[in-house]
C-alpha cells in the first residue's frame, strides 16, 4: 500500500473557505481541460475520459472496471494529478485490513490515551486499485466513507474533505483472485465505465507518447480541490424540468418491473442519475437539461447497479444491453428544452 500527501484535520473540523458559485461558461472551460490534461495520458478514450470528469463534477464516485493492462490505473491517476488536491493510493490485495483503509486508534504509552492514525482515505481522492482483490470485510470498510463523508473508528467519527471522491479500478469478476463487490458498494459508484482495447491509432500514438519519460508524471494541475467545490456547486444550479426529473424516475422504475432484472436500481441511484445529467449539462456551458443528457448517462450510471435473473444471465444478456432496452422503451419527453437561470 502506498500514500501520497494528506492534507486537513481529522478532529471533524476540516478548514474550507466559502464556496464560492461559479458561472456555467467557467465551469465548461475548467471540466473541458481537465479532459485535455487526462487525454494527454489516456488517448483515444474522450467518451471514458468525460464521463470520469462528469462523475468529479457531480461530486461522485468512480469505478473503471476492464480486463489488465489497457489504462484504468493510469485514467485514475491522471485524474487524480488533474486537480491540485491531497491524493491517496491503495492497492487492494487480500491481506488487506479494513483499518489499513480508514486508520487505527493505537496507545500512546507517554501519556496513557489512545490517538488516532489516520488512513488513506483522508484526502480529497482516493484512488482505490484493483479494489475487488480485497476481500469484502475490506471494501466495506469504504460504506460510510463514500455516502456520508465521515469514517467511525472506536465510536468517534471523523469527517473527511471535500471534495471526496473514490476512483477505484477493478478486474472482471471472472478473472482468477477477485471478489465480487457487494451489492451495497456498487450502489455506491456513481458511474461505472470500461476502457476497452484502443484503436491502432491510438495505440501507435500510445506508444509515441510512452517512449519518453512517464505522461502521468508530466501532468500539471489545472485546477483545485476549491475549484471542484464550486463546479460541484455549480452544477446544482442546472435546471431541470419536470418532465424530465418523472422520465428520470420512470426509467429508474422500470428497472425494478423488467422480467430480466431481479434486483433493480435504487432510489439513490436516481438522486445520481440526476446528479449526472446535470453535470453533464453544466459541461456543455447549459443552463438547463436535455433529454439526451439523461438517455446518454443513464447506462453508466445505473447498469453496475442491476442484477439479472438467471435466465437473463443464461440467454448471454448483459445488464448494459437490458439497460439499453428499457431506455429505448419509455418515451422521451419532448420540448423539454427548459429555461436559463431557472431552477
């Protein structure tokens, strides 16, 4: 296990100045070169690399699941690196302890008391690699810090920064040494995205760009962990109609009715949904959300959270093709072009 710097407190009094609201054109042009900066790292792979800046925009959670060697650590990192923020890495393995996760109360013999040593999980990303190598004890350990913000350790709790966010890396399931990750913590995930192989093109430019000194350690910040305050609370301000937000719920809906699906999505996975879309609107320099923003970022957001009925799972249906039918099901609302500056 390795840790970069931490930054703050761990007394539950986090030093954080106000907030302040950003215009939407400033919260474009921030999100569009944190996507520059990642691709000079990741290429090839815009569609992957929007949707991890939208979940940072969102104020969400990350899980880049794929086959070894085609760039999830490497999209974690870049990102990371991205914003100038305090950064803590993990590498899951299965001697993982749930305190090597969120740190330990040890005795100080001088002067009789217990003091708490934080753990990695106290900085403002964490990135989580190869998280399902751990057993599930262990990624447990992450429950409370990816919802409410805060670990408990010895019935004291402690708040972490803002902002928080997890960019955990993993492998299939079916590959040999991995565990899958409960139900609760893929509920977690605000997005879930797979790299896939690149395209020669890309990979010839990979190879280029990988033959001089290491392109994540030639990464600058563009911006702050202050900066992604504010586009957080920026996004929030995105107007969306209510048309929109029932078509959000009804497609969430009809996860938990399909005959293919017997575990569907949950409500907080609707409050994400939105969550996203919004973003994804405030990247575009929009005030308001289209019905393509939600049809676009329902699959990453919901389908990790699905389970499928065995007999799904026998005819070789995957959760993102079933996701894709619902979508195509319900009707978009139209003329839900919505209004500037309005809530």
């Amino acid at each position: 296990m390795s840790t970069s710097r931490i930054s703050g407190g761990f007394d539950g009094t986090w030093e954080q100045e106000l907030t302040p609201r950003w215009p939407l054109e400033q919260v474009a042009e921030t999100g569009q070169r944190i996507i520059a900066a990642v691709e000079q790292v990741v290429v090839g792979k815009t569609r992957v690399v929007r949707t991890a800046v939208l979940t940072l925009m969102a104020g969400g959670h990350l899980l880049l699941e794929d086959v070894p060697g085609v760039g999830k650590t490497a999209l974690a990192k870049s990102l990371a690196r991205a914003v100038d923020s305090s950064v803590s890495r993990i590498q899951f393995t299965p001697d993982l302890l749930p305190s090597d996760v969120t740190g330990v109360s040890i005795y100080d013999r001088r002067n009789g008391e217990f003091e708490f040593r934080p753990g990695p999980v106290f900085a403002n990303i964490l990135v989580a690699d190869e998280i399902n190598r751990a057993s599930p004890k262990t990624q447990s350990a992450l429950l409370e810090c990816m919802e409410e913000q805060q670990v408990t350790v010895d019935s004291t709790t402690y708040r972490l920064a803002e902002p928080f966010m997890v960019l955990a890396t993993q492998n299939p399931v079916e590959m040999e040494g991995t565990y899958a990750l409960p139900e609760a913590q893929r509920d977690r995930f605000t997005t879930r995205v797979s790299l896939g192989y690149p395209s020669v093109e890309a990979e010839l430019t990979m190879i280029d760009a990988h033959s001089a000194p290491d392109p994540v350690n030639q990464l600058w910040p563009v911006c702050t962990a202050a900066d992604v305050r504010s586009m957080i609370a920026a996004t929030r301000t995105v107007y969306m109609s209510q048309e929109l937000r029932r078509y959000v719920v009804e497609l969430v809906s009809s996860t938990r009715t399909s005959p293919l699906i017997r575990l569907g999505a949950s409500p907080r996975a609707t409050l994400h949904l939105v969550r996203t879309v919004r973003a994804r609107a405030a990247l575009d320099g929009r005030a308001h959300v289209l019905p393509d923003d939600v049809t676009s970022m329902a699959e990453p957001v919901l389908a990790h959270r699905l389970l499928l009925t065995g007999e799904a799972v026998a005819g070789r249906r995957d959760a993102g093709s079933v996701m894709h039918e619902l979508i195509d099901h319900i009707p978009v609302p139209r003329g839900t072009t919505g209004r500037h500056g309005a809530r």
